[in-house]
C-alpha cells in the first residue's frame, strides 16, 4: 500500500491518496449512474509505462501509481 499527499501544507485539510495491490481480478459487469460513462480495458503494466512516456497516461496520481507498482514489483518495499 502506498499513502501520498497530494496537497501538504498549512490547516487542518489532509487530502490523501491511497493505493492498494489487487490480484487475481475479473470483470464482473458494471453498474453505472445516469450520465457516467466508463471504458474497461487490460492494459500491462509495460505498456502503461510506455503510455507515460507517450503522453496518453498524463494525470498525476496515476502517474505515482504506475510507478510505485513498477517498483514494488521489482522488490522496492
């Protein structure tokens, strides 16, 4: 697990972030509210490092996510 703080700095807002390693997951259909629109989709974790790189992956939490992911499986802990 890995707990960031997007916005550190002064009162008493602690807005945090928190990712968690989810395995052995299938797709089991989705529920969504009037109006939301979601796109499911596999993609390796090479090929999202590579959309990082390629500009397609560009928001910053996501971004903190693939790269903790890539670390913690290659033993970073």
């Amino acid at each position: 697990m890995l707990n960031i703080l997007p916005l550190v700095g002064g009162g008493n807002n602690r807005i945090s972030t928190e990712y968690f390693l989810a395995r052995g997951l299938t797709h089991q259909g989705r529920q969504l509210d009037d109006g939301e629109f979601l796109e499911v989709f596999e993609l390796s974790l090479a090929e999202a490092i590579e959309w990082i790189r390629q500009g397609k992956i560009n928001d910053s939490k996501t971004i903190i996510g693939l790269f903790w992911l890539e670390k913690h499986l290659n033993g970073w802990h």
